[in-house]
C-alpha cells in the first residue's frame, strides 16, 4: 500500500498522467486494460486470464507476458494450466488417473507438458503404464512440427487433447484426456522443416482428431437411445 501511494506521488511530481492501455492477445477473445503512466512500464509484466467462461466450464488459465512492440502492446502465452477444482471434480469412484511430467521441443521452444487422464473403470498398472508411454509419444509428435503459437491455440480449442484422447482409446477408454500443464521454459531458433512432411504429420494427426469426434457423436446418440427406451 505504501509502495503505491509513493509511486502515485512520485507519478504527480513528475507531471506523468496515467490511464488505460489496450493489450492485444490474439489467442483469445478476453480483452486486457492495464492502468499506467507509459507502456514502457509494462514490458515483461506477466498477466493471468481465466478463459473458464469463454471454454464453457473448462477451467483454463493463461498466463501471458507483455511485449511492447511497435508503440503497441501485445501479449503471448506462457504458460496454460487447468484448476485443480476441475480436475477433482471430474475424478469418480471406480476410476484411476494417470498422469506424467516431461520436457519436450516444439519448433521454437523448450517446453514442460504435464498430461493427465482418467479411465472410466479400475485399470491394471500394465495399462495406466501403455496409457502414459503413449501419450507420451503422441504429445512429442504432435509438438515437433508445430509452433508455440499454434500449440497455445489447438490446447485452448481443444485439438491436441482430442487427437490424443483419438490415440488411447485405442488402448483404453478414457472419461478425461487433458494437457493439465503447458508451459514455455525456453526459446530456440525455429527448427525448419519441410513444408510436405509437416502438412501430411498434421492430416494424419487431423484424421485421428476427426475419429475421435464421430465415436463422440455415436456415444451421444447411444445414449439418447437408452434412454428413449426406459
């Protein structure tokens, strides 16, 4: 509190009038105003943006770092993260979860990936292991031949969990397939990649994604049928 009143103070001597900026983040439909006496004070600031309400539900926070760049200030991703509140509550009796913790690369950064799901019924530890070793794998693939901007964007929409979700049914089916933590803990130069071999990884990768959606459509269906029948 002290802090405040004397940068107020000093804010006044120095004839600084302070207002609103405008952050532009293009990953997301949230609009961010900071209160300050020049953009330059806002250089590297890191803000959290909780994206529940435009997910629906799906409890994801954001955590982005300010840039300013050409006169205009912009925030990119650092870092997503699910609540633990949501992750409790999707966890039922009669069901086992499995989790991991790994550092991989994406074409432009060192990233931590922390996957987690959860089974439908008691599993073997055979099987919570094939379903942490594939997921792995999925995860590593799906990372190498894309950017951060574009793994920021297919985690909030989504893609990436639903492409792997995809991949392990075919070992066990699971009630939640989730990325819990996503986060950048270093940058590298941009790895180039021919533009053929990207494009048929990412059908490939669409097409197990597309999968996924159908047998969700047929499980709803499945169910309105039951249910028509009691």
């Amino acid at each position: 509190m002290a802090e405040a009143v004397k940068q107020k103070t000093e804010s006044k001597k120095r004839g600084i009038k302070k207002g609103f900026y405008e952050v532009e983040a293009p990953l997301t439909a949230v609009k961010i105003s900071l209160y300050g006496g020049s953009m330059e004070e806002f250089e590297g600031r890191v803000v959290n943006l909780d994206l529940t309400k435009s997910l629906r539900g799906r409890s994801l926070e954001l955590r982005m770092k300010i840039k300013n760049e050409d006169g205009k200030l912009k925030a990119s991703p650092v870092s997503a993260n699910l609540a633990g509140s949501y992750i409790r509550r999707a966890l039922r009796r009669g069901s086992d979860y499995v989790e991991d913790s790994f550092k991989a690369n994406c074409r432009d950064a060192v990233l931590v990936v922390k996957p987690f799901m959860i089974t439908r019924r008691r599993v073997s530890r055979e099987v919570r292991n094939a379903i942490r070793v594939n997921a792995r794998k999925f995860i590593e693939g799906y990372l190498k031949i894309r950017t951060t901007k574009e793994l920021f964007s297919d985690i909030i929409a989504n893609k990436l969990q639903r492409g792997m979700a995809a991949k392990l049914k075919k070992i066990y089916p699971l009630a939640m397939c989730e990325i819990r933590v996503f986060e950048i803990i270093g940058e590298k130069a941009l790895e180039d990649i021919k533009e053929e071999e990207r494009k048929q990884l990412m059908e490939e990768q669409g097409k197990e994604e597309i999968s996924e959606i159908e047998t969700e459509e047929e499980n709803k269906e499945e169910i309105k049928k039951t249910r028509k029948k009691e």
